[in-house]
C-alpha cells in the first residue's frame, strides 16, 4: 500500500503517474467514471475490463495499478466471494467495490471480503472522488447513510450493543479516544500521526489496544466499531 501512499504526497500529487482499473460490464458507465476521473489530470492511466476472467486476468498483467474500481454484478462474479479472490490475487493493490446494491449487509460483506471502500453508484461524482482520495492516501470509505445500519463491530460479538460501546470506550484513555474519532473518519495511520502529533508506531499501538477493546480483529471493523461508538455517520475526512 505504501506505494500508492507516496503518490499522494504533498510534493508530487499532481505528478505521479496514477493508473487505475476500472471493472463493469456498461460501457456507459466506464465512460462516465473516465469522464469523472479526469480531474486526476494528465497523470491518469485508465485500463478497462468488462468481466470477472477480464479483470483478473488485467490484475495479473498489470504490476503498477494504484486503485480497482469493482463492479458486483460483471458476468462470471460470484458474489462476495470474488472481491476475497481478487484481494488475494493482488494484495497490494486496493479495491472499491461501486455497486447499485445499497444495503448495510452488502457492505459489511465487501469489507470483511478485504475492500477499502464501498460506493453506491447512486453517489454524487463529489462523494466519489472524495471517496477515491481517501481510499488512494490509505484510508478507509463506508457510505456514511449505510453506516448508522451496520451492526457494532461488524463482525464482533452483535450483543454488544450501544451500551457495550459505552463501556467499551469507558475503558480507552483520552488520547486512544483521540485516535478512535479519526479512525472513525476513515484516516490513515500515517494522517492519525500527523494530526495528534505522534510517531507511526505510537498510533499502531494505540490501534492494537483500540482493537482488543472492540473485540475486532482489523483495522477495517474497527472503523466500523469507532463509528458506531462515537456515532460520527461518516468515515470521509473532513
């Protein structure tokens, strides 16, 4: 991920060569996404599939892709199943799932499967690209309306409940607080750093306690658990 990391640095995001997958079976909407996307300026690559075999096959060519922008319902995808085999076939590089499904299940699914973002397609193109960019400088996008609807944890123990999370945060110190209102914004570690003012691996630690606090096993759920706890409803930066 670090890669894609450093092409979005202060010094050279205007710059860097940005080469991104763009994955469904519309033409129209693969026009509409270029047309969108072209506000990344001259640095945009855009490659194109229209299937699942396509864009695994494109993952397997192409060793420089910064972003996957996944369409749930190209022919030969088999559900949720198929973002944990493209995942796996290319760890580094993140995907966003863009789908007409908008139910909390469905996105609680797409995460756990190991996506970095989840955009309804009935998103604004300013929601999208500000989706792109936090999901591009590490972070993480839930649809902040779909979000208020996931359970606590999302995939934690269901009973824990508001007052779980109540007792949960009760348990954290000021400054993991700190760290758990810009988890729940999405934020990278290295952006959870550079706010409060810590070294990287002071942040880690903080996130490992925040995880056993939760009762989660990634960082992904504990967006999720932050978000519920604190009731923030949105994971963009801002």
């Amino acid at each position: 991920m670090d890669q894609h990391l450093n092409k979005l640095g202060a010094s050279n995001i205007d710059d860097a060569p940005l080469r991104i997958l763009v994955a469904d079976d519309h033409a129209l909407f693969r026009a509409g996404l270029r047309h969108l996307l072209a506000d990344f300026g001259d640095r945009l690559q855009i490659e194109e599939s229209h299937d699942y075999d396509n864009t695994a096959s494109r993952l397997s060519e192409l060793d420089d892709l910064d972003l996957l922008l996944l369409d749930l319902n190209m022919p030969g995808m088999q559900g949720i199943s198929a973002v944990e085999e493209l995942c796996a076939l290319a760890p580094d590089v993140p995907i966003i799932v863009i789908s007409v499904r908008e139910s909390a299940e469905d996105v609680r699914k797409a995460i756990d499967a190991g996506a970095m973002g989840y955009i309804p397609k009935s998103s604004t193109p300013e929601v999208m690209m500000s989706a792109l960019q936090l999901v591009l400088s590490g972070g993480i996008y839930l649809p902040p309306h779909l979000l208020q609807e996931l359970p606590a944890g999302a995939g934690s123990s269901a009973e824990n409940g508001s007052s779980g999370s109540d007792d949960q945060l009760a348990r954290l110190t000021p400054r993991q607080r700190d760290v758990l209102r810009l988890l729940a914004r999405g934020q990278s570690n290295k952006q959870i750093a550079d706010v409060l003012g810590l070294a990287p691996g002071t942040v880690k630690i903080h996130i490992s306690r925040i995880l056993r606090a939760f009762k989660v096993q990634n960082r992904t759920q504990a967006v999720i658990a932050a978000s519920e706890a604190l009731g923030e409803g949105k994971t963009e930066v801002g």
